[in-house]
C-alpha cells in the first residue's frame, strides 16, 4: 500500500469482519458481479486488510457459525 495515500479506518463489528472475511476467502472473485475491475481489486484489498490486519484469521469454523448466526439476527429486512 502507497503510504501517501489517505486511509479511511471503518471500525466493524467483529462478527462482521469474521463473515466478510470467510466470504472473501471463500468466494470466486471472477464471477462476482462487477461494473469496473477496480471493485475486485478493492475486495482483494480488503482481504489483504483482513489478513494483516485483524486475528479473524484464525478463527475457527464454530467461530464463523456462531458470527454467521450473530449478524444474520440484525438484518431487519
């Protein structure tokens, strides 16, 4: 990452974090849909983030359960 570029820090909950980061590992990033290639490479970002940056990591698949269960609750649609 370009250390003159701005950051933005977006605090999430850690539930949250854990979803994204099984999905983002998970998922075939050539059949997300996209308008511009900029939006996979922000995704991959984001795993980079993830990665470097959080201990979702090493979560467990009863971790991801139990997040999967915790954010699926505050869906409200």
């Amino acid at each position: 990452m370009d250390a003159a570029l701005p950051i933005v820090r977006v605090d999430l909950w850690r539930a949250d974090a854990a979803v994204l980061f099984d999905w983002l590992v998970s998922v075939d990033l050539n059949t997300v849909p996209i308008s511009h290639p900029a939006q996979k490479q922000a995704l991959m970002d984001l795993l980079a983030r993830f990665e470097t940056d959080t201990d979702v990591v090493d979560i467990s698949q009863a971790e991801i359960d139990e997040a999967q269960s915790a954010v699926a609750q505050n869906m409200g649609w």
